[in-house]
C-alpha cells in the first residue's frame, strides 16, 4: 500500500478516492471522483469498478459494517480494506483504511475521522 492523501475537503471531499489510490498504489487523480458523478452512487461506483477492472484487475464489493465486522477481522486478517461512515464533521461520511480491525490509513492529515462506522469495502482480485 502507498499512502495517498486526498487533495479535496468538505462535501466535494475525495477521500474514498484517495483510500483506492492507496490500495492499488496509483495517483488519485486516475480515479473517478463522486462529486463528478452528482452523488450518484450506482455510477460512481459502476465507472470506479470499470477503472479498477481494466487498469488493475480487481473490484470493489461492499457491505454493511455492521453485518461484516466479525467477517473480515476473521477472513481478511493482515489485509486492507476501507471502512466509511460518519465523521466528526457533522453531516460528512468519511472514509479510511482499515487492516485487522484497526485504523490503518486516514487520507485527511486535516483532523476528519469517522465515529460510527457504516460500510465496509473489500477488492476482489479478478483472474482475466
């Protein structure tokens, strides 16, 4: 992993952005960015996944943190992967690198955390 900060704030932030820089190791500015996608999670997420298919051949699923804790603390053990939930500023989601369990990257250096973890997302290495 390679340690990507994100380089926009607030509610235009590109955190989740800079957490996949991190995982596949790439400048953040490769990557699609949700506010380009008005919010819009389905494309966002669609266009994030054609990136990661093509260029690094993987994707991202996801999940409910709540259902999935116990599940990656005892499958993905000494493995990345990014958590997102509610942050200390109010009204913003965050999100961050997780590895067994614990924070391992947060791609603010400007103070944002998360404080009740909502989604877990994981890459699944394809074989093309």
């Amino acid at each position: 992993m390679k340690k990507v900060y994100q380089t926009k704030f607030g509610s235009e932030g590109n955190c989740f952005a800079a957490c996949i820089a991190s995982l596949v190791e790439t400048d953040i500015e490769k990557l699609p960015f949700l506010s380009d996608y008005e919010d819009r999670w389905d494309d966002y997420l669609e266009a994030t996944n054609e990136l990661l298919r093509t260029k690094f051949e993987v994707i991202i699923l996801y999940g409910m943190w709540e259902g999935w804790e116990d599940y990656l603390n005892k499958n993905f053990k000494d493995s990345f992967y990014i958590v997102s939930g509610d942050s200390n500023k109010q009204g913003l989601e965050h999100a961050v690198i997780y590895k067994n369990g614990k924070l391992n990257h947060n791609p603010n250096d400007r103070g944002t955390e998360i404080i009740k973890p909502k989604h877990a997302y994981v890459f699944l290495k394809l074989h093309m």
